[in-house]
C-alpha cells in the first residue's frame, strides 16, 4: 500500500463494541467532516483529510457558513458556523495561523456594537432556520455566542484585537448572570475553561455552580427525569446532565458534582446508545434533514465525553 500512497486500515473495534456501533452508524449516515472527524478522534486518523473537510464549509469572509451547523442552512457565514469550526479545528490541533487571523477578521465585522457576538447574523434571513432561532435586524450580543469563541481562541493562546472587548464582555455577562438556561451555562463554562485570569474563572465558575443547582438546570437522576423542570422554550425531555457541563473531567465544572451524580450521568450517556448505533438528539427537531446530519455530530461528541472520563467504548 505505500507504493499508492494510501495508509494502513486501522484496527477494527470489536464486534458489537459501543465503538463498533457508533462507527457503522457514522459510515451510513454521516457527512464527510463528521466521518473524519471520527476516524481521526477513533481510527488514529491523520488531522489533514478533517482540515480538508471543514474548508468545504469556509467562506471569502474569512467565516464559515453552508449549514455547517445544522439547524442554521444557506451559504452565508454566522458566528454559530465558526465557532463550530474552531471548535473542530481546535479538537484537531489546527487552531492558530492565517486561517484563524481570517476568522478573528470575520468575527469583527460580524460583531455587535459592544464588540461581542449575536447568536445569529441577519444575512441569515431568506434561507432555512430553525423556529428557535429567530433571524432580527439588530441581534443583541450573546454570551451563547460569544463565550464558546473566545474560549478556543484563548485555549490556543491566539492573541487578536477582536479578544479584548469580547472577553471582557463574557466576563460582565457571566458575573452578572442571576438567572440562566443550560446552554447559555454550557457556553459560558466553555469561556471559563480556558479564560486566561484562572483564579477569576475559578471563582466565577464556583458560583455558577451553585446557580445550576438552585435553579435545578441539571438533571441529577436520571432514574426521576419527571422531577426535574425543562428551561422554558426547550423541547419536552430536553434535559440537560452534568456530563454536558463537564465535558472532561479538566472541566471547572467537574467540581459542581459529586463523583456519584458523574458516574451515573455517564451511566445515563452510555446507555443512550440507539440500536442502529447512534445516539440520539435531545432538543427540538424541525426537519429531517438537520436531524439526519446532527446525529452522528452528537455521536462522535458523546464517544469523547465516555472515553474522556475513561469509560471502555471498544
């Protein structure tokens, strides 16, 4: 095989395996990123055909557009699009250079007045969208938005003028925040995770703790999922655990739980597993084919977050 070029097939996961599943639902259902993304995360692919893959969705701007997030369709480039592909391009170790100087450029002439980003660009408005994400003419900054993006870029120790304002941004927002929902927690610990003032993170991520718990944003048993209340406008079931808070253990919001309420919430994950080898998608669903293309996305997320914790996948 090296006369043509071509490596050597990886090793098969066992038959059967959560692995095993997982990697025949990616093979059948799956876009080309998501499937290089799996064979580099599981198959010790190389990062290039994922670059390769991910420049398909990459515009003149300098962002990324062509329904890369699935519920958000069309061409055009949105702050959601590139932050999905920093986060790609970060799980791959590809997180700096020109291309990321021609996001940092993008995401500045996308931003708000306070130098921060909306959730969704109004250049949206004409192609498909998903009913919960609303398209208006003057979007309002969002930590939801914001906070995932200026974390990567931190995590990578990128240094660009468009940071200053959006992390102090993200730093109002969070210490400022006395009611929230799971995802705008979620992304506001993605900023913190990687927020350069540690002991500041450190401290504000404390006190989201305890809000997540007051406000029973985190569904601890999932034996009793009846008893736990679902943010207002989410889908029925939508609930959110603390794996979905605390993607790694490295995560600063590993410490809002105990090692009992983590063990069974990745009890929960693992058991999620669909019969045709994918897992499922807990929030809102309002065409096939976003869903189609979502899935192995949460597939491959869940396989990381089980292996991450150091659960046997195959």
């Amino acid at each position: 095989m090296s006369a043509t070029g071509a490596s050597a097939p990886p090793s098969t996961p066992p038959a059967r395996s959560p692995l095993f599943r997982a990697e025949q639902f990616v093979w059948l259902t799956a876009r080309v990123l998501e499937q290089r993304l799996f064979a580099y995360h599981f198959l010790n692919g190389s990062p290039d055909p994922v670059e390769t893959a991910l420049d398909a969705y990459r515009n003149q701007d300098g962002g990324y557009g062509n329904a890369l997030e699935p519920d958000l369709r069309g061409p055009v480039s949105q702050p959601l699009h590139t932050a999905h592909a920093l986060r790609v391009l970060d799980a791959i170790g590809r997180c700096g250079g020109q291309r990321v100087e021609r996001v940092c450029r993008y995401l500045t002439a996308v931003s708000t007045p306070d130098g921060a980003l909306p959730a969704v660009h109004p250049s949206q408005r004409g192609y498909p969208a998903a009913p919960f994400v609303p398209v208006v003419d003057q979007p309002p900054s969002e930590l939801l938005a914001t906070g995932p993006v200026v974390g990567v870029l931190h995590r990578n120790e990128v240094w660009h003028a468009w940071l200053f304002r959006a992390t102090d941004f993200c730093w109002q927002q969070i210490e400022s925040l006395d009611k929230s929902h799971p995802y705008e927690i979620e992304a506001a610990v993605a900023f913190l995770d990687s927020a350069p003032d540690r002991p500041r993170a450190e401290a504000a991520a404390d006190r989201l703790g305890r809000l997540v718990r007051e406000q029973r944003l985190v569904a601890l048993d999932p034996d009793r999922l009846d008893t736990y209340p679902v943010a207002p406008g989410y889908a029925p079931g939508e609930h959110h655990f603390p794996h979905d808070y605390a993607r790694t253990p490295r995560s600063l919001a590993r410490a809002w739980f105990t090692d009992e309420e983590v063990s069974r919430s990745l009890d929960f994950l693992a058991s999620e597993q669909r019969e045709d080898g994918g897992w499922p998608l807990r929030w809102r669903q309002w065409a096939a084919g976003p869903a189609l293309e979502a899935r192995p996305m949460v597939t491959v997320e869940a396989l990381r977050t089980l292996r991450a914790y150091g659960r046997s996948v195959g």
